[in-house]
C-alpha cells in the first residue's frame, strides 16, 4: 500500500462528520498514514509497469507516495514519500521539492488513506506533474473492503480505523468522478482494470490562462508553442 501525504499543512479536522449523532473530538495526524505502509504491493507495481510503462524509462515514472519503496528498488523510479520508514530513501519528501515532469506515475492505494482536503491536493499535484501526453494510474481500496472494518469511528467521509489510520472507500464510478471533478477537461480519466479500483489518466494539454485568444494572437508564433504541447485556437475560445 502506498502511503499518503501530508500536502497541506497545518489541516485542521473537517465537520463533515458522516452521522452529527455520533460526533467526537477526533484528531488525525497525517503521519498515521504511514502506519498504512506494507511490503506486499510488487506485484501490483509489476503489472502496472508492465501495462502502461514498460518501455518508459524508471527515472521518468514517479511512484507518488512510495510506501517502503518496493518499486523503487525493483524498477529504478523516482519516489515521493513524506513518511518514509527506515531503510528507504525516497527522492522527495515534499511535493515542493518536484520541479520534473513525468511520463507516467503511479498513486497505489494512496487517495484512500488521505482526508478529503489532502486528498484534492494529491490528485492536483499529480495532474501538475504529469508531462503532456503522459498516464497516471491511481489505484485506491474498494468501498466493499474498508467498510469491512471493524468498529470503525466517523470522520469526514471516511473513517478511523482501529489502529488510528484513515480509510475511505471507492466504487470505480465513485474514483472516476472525484478525479474527473479536480483535474477539469484537459485530462482523459478512465477505467484502469488494476488495483482494487482504479483510472488512468493521460494528460491531453498543460492549462495555460489567458484572457483571449485574440490576445494570444497579438503574439506571433505563441501559438506554435501551445500546440506542441497539444493545445489548439479552441482551448481559448
């Protein structure tokens, strides 16, 4: 399982408590995730970067939120992990410190273990950091696994395991919507076979603002730039 990421400082605990009759003084630190970290998730990185990335070099692929680092050794990618354990290393312990933009990245089982604010934050960085025409694969538990658990506590939209981890549930449709919701139409987000739910995301252009494409005009050969990175007249208009 990858671990999840403290992306927004300071996170103060949300409201959004599933039943207000059962509302408790609930705090979560975000290093907890950590605690969600386990060795057994190469197999699912095997097929991922048999699938998707297999002629793409490991520097070129990010495993965002790496866990132990299990596909790091194996396959020589760059890793992002705030809570790293002993013995591994990760490249980036801080989204801050990722300047590069990747052809592939690979989110397993991180987007369930992250309360809703740090979870937006996680798919942004992640579309951010994707190089146009790159894929992501985010894969996430199922809502049928997590709600398996026993004697859950309520928090925001998920909840409080009984070993103080934060857990939140997916159906395919669910993950689809929540991805498609943050990142906007210049990502194509589909069904991803992998993981126990998954999508993968290719980026389809960068999101440039401009106030017009009359003003982008005024500009010549701007726009020649903009379609090396996929983009077209439409995408101003």
């Amino acid at each position: 399982m990858g671990c999840g990421t403290n992306i927004v400082p300071g996170f103060n605990e949300s409201n959004k408590i599933k039943d207000p009759a059962l509302e408790t003084k609930i705090s979560y630190e975000m290093s907890k995730s950590g605690d969600t970290q386990v060795p057994n998730t190469i197999a699912t990185y095997r097929k991922v970067m048999n699938k998707h990335f297999k002629n793409v070099k490991g520097s070129n692929v990010l495993d965002y939120g790496a866990g132990l680092g299990v596909a790091t050794r194996e396959f020589g990618l760059d890793s992002f992990e705030p809570y790293s354990k002993k013995g591994f290393e990760p490249k980036y312990t801080d989204p801050s410190q990722i300047t590069k933009k990747y052809k592939g990245i690979i989110a397993n089982a991180v987007l369930n273990v992250l309360p809703l604010t740090q979870r937006t934050e996680a798919v942004k960085n992640i579309g951010n950091l994707l190089a146009v025409r790159g894929k992501a694969v985010i894969m996430a538990r199922s809502k049928s696994t997590v709600e398996s658990v026993k004697n859950p506590k309520p928090y925001e939209d998920g909840h409080i395991t009984t070993r103080g981890t934060f857990q939140k549930g997916f159906t395919q449709k669910e993950l689809i919507d929540f991805v498609k919701s943050i990142l906007g139409p210049n990502f194509l987000v589909t069904p991803s076979p992998l993981g126990d739910v998954g999508v993968l995301i290719t980026k389809l252009r960068e999101t440039v603002e401009v106030e017009s494409y009359e003003g982008v005009r005024e500009y010549g050969g701007v726009m020649d730039k903009y379609r090396d990175v996929g983009m077209s007249p439409g995408d101003f208009i």
